[in-house]
C-alpha cells in the first residue's frame, strides 16, 4: 500500500457520531516508512482519508474532488479535514490509485487544514 492508493474500508457500525459506520473507500494517505511499518508488521494503522459522495458541504475548501475510476464506481470528494489513523484490520480490497495532480492538491488542502 501506497500514499495515493484509494482502498475499501469497512468502519463497521457506528456507535457515535464521530464513527462512519459503514463501508467507504479511503485515500491512504501516509508516508512510505510507515506503509513500510504495517507491510513488515511492525506497526498496525494507516492514516487514511475518507471519500465522501456528498457535496454542497459547509468544509468544501477542504475537499478534492475525486473522479471515479478502475473500481471506485462513483465520483466523490476526499474529505481532508476528516484525516484519521485506522486499524489495517479494517482495510479490504484496493479499488483506485490517486494520480500525481491530486495528491498535489491533497496536500494544499491539508495545509488549510492544519493552518501550515
């Protein structure tokens, strides 16, 4: 797994408002020494960054768009001011790879996000 790779993730149910509770697709969305880390088990979370089909959203200078491809079915939005480490336990079966422009992209936005 590769920062850029667009992954199904299962999040299982929710049991708060802070939790997804369902299946979505993710961008991973770290660095390659800790892909390399989970790869050789030495540690066990991705940082990922959910893809959400709504629009219209009051964060929207937060989100890049996404255009469906391979086997991400739908166009949708990555939602970088949701960024979060998750269990690799939870990661399933690869659907996308993110090109060079928006990974580009991805980074400006998570600059807004953290105020760099």
């Amino acid at each position: 797994m590769r920062k850029g790779d667009i992954y199904l993730v299962d999040y299982g149910k929710s049991r708060n408002s802070f939790e997804f509770g369902k299946k979505r697709p993710v961008v991973i969305f770290q660095t390659d020494k800790l892909n390399y880390a989970v790869e050789e088990e030495i540690y066990n979370f991705f940082l990922v960054i959910p893809i959400s089909t709504m629009e219209g959203i009051v964060t929207d200078d937060f989100r890049v768009k996404i255009r469906a491809r391979a086997k991400l079915e739908k166009d949708g939005f990555a939602v970088c001011n949701s960024v979060c480490f998750i269990h690799k336990k939870y990661i399933q079966e690869k659907l996308a790879v993110l090109d060079e422009c928006e990974i580009v992209e991805i980074e400006r936005a998570l600059k807004d996000v953290f105020d760099m």
